[in-house]
C-alpha cells in the first residue's frame, strides 16, 4: 500500500488541530521532565498517540519510531515521528513548534511533513519530486556571501555535561555572518533553509525524529544537507544544513 502527500498531509493536519487544543489551554496542561534535559507535556503524548495508531492502522506495512514511545514493529520500513519538536517552546505559549512525521524505507527518506500549526504553516517533500510550503514549490536562497549570510543553530537543553556544548561553535560563526536565529525547532529550521529564509542552520546532538522530515524537505528544496566535515547524509549528532553556495565558507567554522 503506498500513501500520497495529500494523504498524509490529512492525517498531519488532525494532528495539528489535537495540539492546538493544548496549546490554546496551556494552564491545564501537565508539562513534566522525561530527563533533566528534556521536556515532555501532555500534548507530546496525545499528538504521538494519535499518529500511532492512525499511521499504523492504515498502513500496516510500516513500523513506527516515536520520540515518546520508541520502536515497535517494522523497522525497515517505518514512520519516524516527533509529536512536538519544540517543546519548551509550546510550553511557554510562543509559535514556533512543529509536528515533524517522515517515512523511512530501507534507510532512504521517502516522504516528510513538518507542520507548525500555531503558524498555520505546512511543509512537505517527496523524494526526487521537490518540496512545497503550503502548496507553493519551495527553494534554497541563493545568498552566496557568508558575512551577509543569516544563520540558525539550537543548543542542548542543558548544556553543562557536554565539553562540545555548541558555544564556541556559535561564537566563531556568530563573529563571521549578518544575522543569527535560535528559533527552538530543529525541524522548523530546516524547513526556513529549504524556505530560503535563512541560508543554513546547525546544531548537535539531536536524533533521527528531530530532523528526519526537515532535512529531506530541505534537500528537495536544492540545500546540501553533511555533518561538520561536509559529509552528505542526515548525521543527527552533527547536521549542517546550507543552501549549498556557502557551505565551503562556512565548514572551516565547524
């Protein structure tokens, strides 16, 4: 059974309308600490719950790996999901979270969708057929100046247990470009790269659910999508995502 963007996009879509619900009510949402670096609110939960067992009862054939509630089923082929991205964000009532859900088949990245339903902005791709905001084709910037560049990046909840804490990192490229965003979404700010509204992002330390549908939005979007020594492929420990033109300019920095 194969599954189409608009599919997928009405299944995404009710997801968003679960979490605005918590998020129009946040003064009765439970808000908690899965670790001490991590957030978790009752939203999390509901919005993963229902994806679960929607994706899965409707297509079968395809495991499932939550941030909330892990592996189970088919890995091969599987839907990767991060019910919120941008928890803390979502908790404190501001706008930039994201539902991000990515269909990974034989480790290749088949399909991706991140919604920010606060924005009421939806972005999607399919593999080798483009990416889409809201249903417009959707490209990479074409800033081919790293000084004039604007620039995103996240940091670790906490940063005091890691000795590459990011820090550094941001104060050399911070030194080096125009601008410089924190916006607390790693799937959001791959979809701004692929948006051409900033003209790459970096952070460490995240794993496969967090960037998943972004960074193929991205890539179909025409950015180049490494690790910190230009390596291509989704490396979550270590991605950079540029729109490919200032990407040798900015390498030396990582």
């Amino acid at each position: 059974m194969s599954i189409s963007l608009i599919e997928l996009e009405q299944v995404v879509r009710e997801a968003g309308t679960i979490a605005l619900t918590y998020f129009k009510d946040l003064k009765n949402v439970t808000i908690d600490k899965k670790s001490p670096r991590d957030f978790v609110t009752a939203a999390d939960v509901a919005v993963e719950a229902f994806l679960k067992q929607t994706l899965t009862e409707k297509y079968p054939e395809y495991g499932f790996w939550g941030e909330e509630s892990g592996k189970s089923a088919n890995q091969t082929n599987r839907w990767i999901v991060d019910p919120i991205d941008g928890t803390h964000s979502f908790s404190k009532g501001q706008y930039f979270w994201s539902i991000s859900v990515a269909l990974e088949m034989n480790h290749q990245l088949i399909m991706g969708a991140v919604y920010a339903p606060a924005l009421n902005d939806y972005y999607c791709a399919e593999q080798g057929k483009g990416a889409w905001k809201n249903g417009e084709s959707i490209h990479v910037s074409d800033e081919t100046s790293l000084a004039n560049s604007m620039i995103a990046t996240g940091f670790a909840c906490l940063r005091s247990y890691l000795t590459d804490n990011n820090l550094e990192r941001f104060g050399r490229v911070a030194q080096q470009t125009t601008g410089q965003r924190r916006f607390g979404s790693a799937a959001m700010d791959l979809c701004l790269v692929a948006d051409g509204q900033v003209d790459a992002f970096w952070e460490q330390e995240l794993n496969l659910y967090d960037v998943a549908a972004g960074a193929l939005i991205a890539r179909e979007a025409g950015a180049t999508v490494t690790d910190f020594q230009g390596n291509e492929g989704i490396f979550p420990k270590h991605i950079l995502a540029t729109n490919g033109k200032i990407l040798d300019q900015l390498l030396p920095l990582m």
